[in-house]
C-alpha cells in the first residue's frame, strides 16, 4: 500500500510539474527475500552466493534441498515488514506457504522458515465443520476480552479441562512478571545457567556451558518464543514452584495442577520406568507426590527416552481449558509488562495475521504425543482484544500435527478474524 501511494504521489507530480519523489530503499529483510525469489527460480544456488546471503547457522543447513521441493517462489501479500524481518505469503508447487524471514544487522539471513499457509475459514458453520475433523477429542473457544472479563463468542466444549502441554508456561511468565511487579525480583536480574536445572528439547539452552549468564527476561523470551524447557525450568526454581501455582489460581485456572511439574521431572515421568513411576505418581495426593519430585530431578537425562505414542496424557500433564487460556491472557494483558508483551510477540505461531488488522499478536502452543493445543491472544486495529484457543487430544494414538498443526492454525485465524469483525 506504501509503495503504491508513492507511485500515485511521483505520477501526479509529473504531471503538474513538480519534482518526483524519491523512490523508497528497500529493507534489508525485502532485499533478502528478492533475492531468496530469485535464487529460487535457479537451484542449485552456487556455495559463494549462499555464503553472501546466509549467516553460519544457516550455512550448515542445506538450503538448496529444502528449496528444492518447493520452487520456484512466486512472491504474494505482505503479512508483516520491519527492517530486519519480513513475513510474506509466496506461491509455490507445494501451495500457498508463508516465508518468514529475518535478517542480523550486517543484512545476512539469521532466520528462514516456509510454512504452509492455508485458506482460512470465513465463517462459524465452516470453523465448526473443520473442528471434527482434527481429532477425537476437541476443545475450542473464540472470546472477547473486556474489563468485565472473557466472553465467549463461539465454542466447542470450552469449559472442558484438557491436556496443556507447553502452554502452562503462560502461567511460568505470569509468575515472574508478578514476582518483578513486587520488587523481589528484576527483569534483569541475572542467573546462571544450573546443570540440575537443564532439562531436554526443545530449545537451545541446555546445550550451553554450565554457569552460562542469561537474564531472567532473556529466559522469558526462551520459554515463550522456542518453548525452551531449560529456560522455564530455570524461572520455575527462580520464582518458586508454589508462586506459578498461585499464578494458576489468580488467572482463573481451577484444574489440578498441583504440584506444578517442571519439564525435567514431566520428562522423567514418562520416559523413565514408564509406566511404573508414573502410575505410582498419578495415584498419590499433591502433597505426596510433592515428595516424590526430589527423586525425579535426580534422574539423569541421559536415562530418559523419548515415547512415540501417547502416556497418561490425562494423568501426568499440565491442565486447562480455552476459557482457562482467555483469562490467562487476560491477566497477562492486565499486568502491563512490556517484557511479557516482548516475549509473547517473538513468535506468532504462523497464523500470519495481516498487521495492519491485528497489531498485536500473542501466541503459546503445546504438544507431546497425543496432545496437541494452540492458543491465540491478538489486538485489533480498534482496541478489541480476542482470543481463540484450540486444544486437540487423543489418548490412544499420536496426532499427525504435521497434516493437523497448519489446519488447526488456519482455522484459528479464521476464528479471530470472525471474533473481531
């Protein structure tokens, strides 16, 4: 739209004479992504051309072969644009994908994902006919948030209490920001990186050297934008176990989650002795099965396993339902934080809202085999805050997120646009 004012504005200078107005530079991130386009139409892309374009990181993935199955890139609508990152939609043999892409300040490419990017829904009768399709066991609710609270606009079971997977961290971020707002503790404040607090993926921080110093904002934007598990067992010891469970309970969160599980002892639970050390923890009360998480931050990562089918999904997890995900927003939105509102905007979980429609966007999914939930706070252009929240699970079988994740984001940006609207 920029860009076509400008052509409107040197036209009509022309013709009354005046001066044409200078062309606009492009970003950094837009003289990237022209050349990601181009590269795309000749593969392979020499070695020395890539190394012009890409950062080391990015060197050492093979970004012929991931082009490879997708162009020729034919670029679309802008979604997002700054200086340094650019959201776009392309056209490609695979479909419609979404190309995010950032850039550090030498103007090399730091990030780059391609993302399907499906047709969202335009309206109730068509949001309700792909939620049966997703899963056996489906949670959805689409709100309004206003000071009186969270109002539903439209919902399937959305009271109904399910698995949260890494969206209970909403509640870990929560806890901090409380803990800074009464001075205890400081956005700043550091803390070194504690071998009996590492936990396994995702994330990154758990392959840093013991000792290593973050802030605690810097494991908020860990926790919150690559789900980093080190990161937030690393906030849960610092603000203190009971402080997230009182997080739970001031934002609205009735369901069991007592004690709060950190994610090295939720990994212990079911990928070591399974299923004996779980069962024998489902079955004790909160407060004994307080005494038992001593033993499970004892056992070494090296001896957990991952599991490929889902676990106790209904047992050993962290509980809510997408009501529960409203007024953890909310809460979150009351707070004020601008060190929250920076952590929740890092990722936007691909539901690629145009940002000239919705200038804020939060988001905070979750997952493990069985379990997987998405959870979508955004701000229109107006002021009107919205939320839409969609928590799937299956107790016998693994969900296949890479055919239901891009259906179920799709279908929540079609769910906020219709909230807002």
């Amino acid at each position: 739209m920029v860009r076509r004012i400008v052509a409107v504005i040197a036209a009509l200078t022309l013709t009354l004479g005046l001066p044409a107005a200078p062309a606009l530079a492009a970003s950094p991130a837009e003289t990237q992504f022209a050349w990601l386009i181009d590269a795309s139409a000749r593969l392979p892309v020499p070695a020395d051309e890539l190394a012009q374009h890409l950062d080391q990181a990015l060197l050492a993935a093979d970004l012929n072969e991931a082009l490879r199955p997708v162009a020729p890139l034919t670029p679309a609508a802008v979604i997002s644009s700054s200086p340094t990152q650019l959201r776009q939609l392309v056209s490609s043999p695979a479909g419609t994908l979404l190309v995010s892409l950032t850039v550090n300040p030498s103007g090399l490419i730091t990030g780059l994902r391609l993302t399907p990017y499906l047709p969202a829904p335009t309206t109730w009768t068509a949001v309700d006919s792909s939620l049966r399709t997703l899963a056996p066991r489906v949670s959805f609710a689409a709100m309004r948030i206003s000071p009186a609270g969270c109002r539903l606009v439209h919902g399937q079971n959305p009271d109904t209490v399910r698995p949260l997977g890494s969206a209970f961290k909403l509640y870990v971020l929560g806890a901090l920001a409380e803990a800074v707002k009464s001075g205890r503790l400081s956005w700043d404040t550091e803390l070194p990186l504690n071998p009996a607090w590492k936990s396994l993926p995702s994330g990154v921080m758990q392959n840093e050297p013991d000792g290593t110093v973050h802030t605690l904002a810097e494991y908020a934007d860990h926790m919150i934008a690559i789900s980093d598990n080190t990161a937030t067992d690393h906030l849960i010891h610092q603000v203190g176990r009971e402080a997230v469970r009182r997080q739970f309970t001031r934002f609205g969160n009735s369901a069991p989650n007592a004690p709060v599980l950190t994610t090295r002892e939720f990994f212990a639970l079911k990928g070591w002795h399974y299923p004996a050390a779980a069962s024998a923890y489902a079955a004790l009360s909160p407060a004994l099965r307080a005494r038992m998480l001593p033993l499970l931050d004892r056992v070494p990562l090296t001896s957990i396993t991952a599991w490929p089918n889902p676990r106790m999904i209904d047992k050993v997890e962290w509980f809510g339902s997408p009501v529960d995900m409203c007024q953890a927003y909310a809460g979150l939105w009351r707070q004020h934080e601008p060190a929250v509102n920076a952590a929740l905007t890092i990722n936007d979980g691909g539901v690629a809202l145009p940002a000239a429609e919705f200038p804020t966007v939060w988001f905070k999914g979750g997952s493990e085999p069985g379990v997987l939930t998405l959870n979508y706070f955004a701000r229109a252009a107006d002021g009107d805050l919205v939320t839409a929240s969609l928590m799937l699970s299956d107790p016998a079988r693994p969900l296949d997120e890479a055919s239901v994740a891009p259906q179920a984001v799709a279908l929540l940006r079609g769910a906020l646009q219709l909230t807002a609207g």
